[in-house]
C-alpha cells in the first residue's frame, strides 16, 4: 500500500509497517483515495485508523475531515516533504492538531556480528508473549484493552519478524524487523528496565545491521527526537522526519 507519489526506502518501509499491523487487527479495512492511503477499523486505536500523505491537496483535507468526524480516534501522518506550516495549518482547521514527530534514520550494513543470538519467535504463542513484553516496554500508560489489542495484532501480522534475547532464562531485550524493497526496517527496539545502560540495545542494532549485510540490505529506523543522539552514536543518520496529527483526547494514542 504507498500513495500517490514513489516513497523512498525508509518511508516505504514504514509505510508497509504501519499496514501489516493494521491489517492485522480485526475489521480493519485498507483503502486508497487521492493522495491518501489509510485504513479503519473497529478498534479504537492508531494502529488501524490512520492515514498517510506523502503531499495533501483540497480533496484530500475534505476526505479527511469526513472520515475523522465518523472515528473516535484517528492518526495522520505526513510523510517526508509534506509537512510544514500550510499543511499544519490546514490539518488545524479540521480539527487535528501536531502529536508527535518520529525521525527517520538509517545505517549501512556491517559484516561482523557481535556476540549475540537473538531468537526468532515463530508460533502464535512465543509471538504474543514476546508481543507483550514490546507492549509493556512502549504502551504501559495505556489502558489495558489497548494493550492487549497491539499485542494481538503485532502476534499476527504476517511478514514482521520478532526476536528476543534472552539472558539467565530471562527476556533482556526484543525488536521487530519488516523488509520491504532493498531496507530492513527496526521496530519496537527495546531493553527491560533492570538491563539498560549495558550494551544490549546497541548489541542488538550491531546484530540487524550484520543481517542486513548478509541481505544487501539498508537498515532504517524511525525514532523520538529525544533518542535520535543514541542513535548517530550507534552509527545511523538523519534521512527525514514523520509528523503525526491527531484528534484525539490527551492521552489517547502512543506511537505505534
């Protein structure tokens, strides 16, 4: 699913991402319409009602506000080069505000892998346990049926991969990876709280970046601008921004 103008890499990536998860949540319904390329569903959440424009014109802003005025939650994303004052000024006027930015990055390959094993969780069963070990890490402000609907829908969206790593019988530290075109993409990169500050999140980065090598791949990511540092340190760089808008209540949504 892409809009109207050719995504990059990254964006594609991201885009093909957002799509798996959405159409893994039941009810959910994928559609295209001028320059927007979205998906609603029943489940009052983000991650399948949303919208993604890599540019937005007048027909794309009165679709928009039809469809937000039916949802009682509901996400847009502007892609790289189509945010900006206008379209932030234009999102307002329907109603969505700016939530939060993500910015995009990547990292070429490496060939040496670090001393490290994650392991892929393949039955339903190890994909929703380590789902909800994700959620816990990113959503725990959210309430409870939220939760358990993301973890569902990251255990059954076909072509994302998770693994975990363990250590002492314990799961330290999980990702998930989508390929899409030449990237392998990182999601949901986290570390349990009592592991942080030793070395498992960059030891898991060196592990894709070596995965990507052995694929041809470039690896990419998108990320909070408060980590974007952490993550020049550990070898990627700024390629471009996401904006998010929202209509929703305070509170309401988290970052998919």
């Amino acid at each position: 699913m892409t809009t109207t103008r050719v995504l990059d890499g990254p964006t594609a990536n991201l885009v093909e991402t957002y799509f798996r998860l959405a159409q893994a949540t039941p009810g959910t319904c994928a559609w295209q319409r001028g320059n927007l390329s979205g998906c609603t569903g029943p489940f009052a959440h983000a991650i399948c009602n949303f919208a993604v424009a890599s540019e937005i014109g007048e027909a794309d802003l009165r679709e928009l506000a039809r469809i937000i005025d039916a949802r009682e939650a509901f996400h847009t994303y502007l892609l790289p080069g189509a945010s900006g004052p206008v379209a932030e000024r234009r999102l307002a006027e329907i109603g969505l505000r700016p939530t939060y930015r993500l910015v995009q990055m990547a990292a070429a390959p490496v060939h040496e892998f670090p001393g490290l094993h994650p392991v892929e969780a393949t039955t339903h069963a190890a994909r929703l346990a380590l789902a909800k070990f994700m959620v816990g890490q990113f959503f725990f402000a959210q309430p409870k049926q939220f939760r358990e609907g993301i973890a569902r829908a990251t255990a059954r969206a076909g072509g994302l991969e998770l693994y975990a790593v363990g250590y002492q019988g314990a799961v330290v530290g999980s990702l998930m990876t989508c390929r899409e075109g030449s990237t392998l993409g990182v999601y949901n990169l986290c570390v349990a709280p009592d592991f942080r500050g030793q070395g498992w999140g960059r030891s898991m980065l060196e592990w894709v970046r070596c995965m990507a090598g052995a694929e041809g791949r470039t690896v990419t990511l998108q990320c909070e601008p408060r980590l974007s540092d952490w993550y020049r340190r550990a070898g990627f760089n700024e390629t471009g921004e996401i904006s998010a808008f929202s209509r929703a209540v305070a509170g309401t949504f988290d970052t998919m």
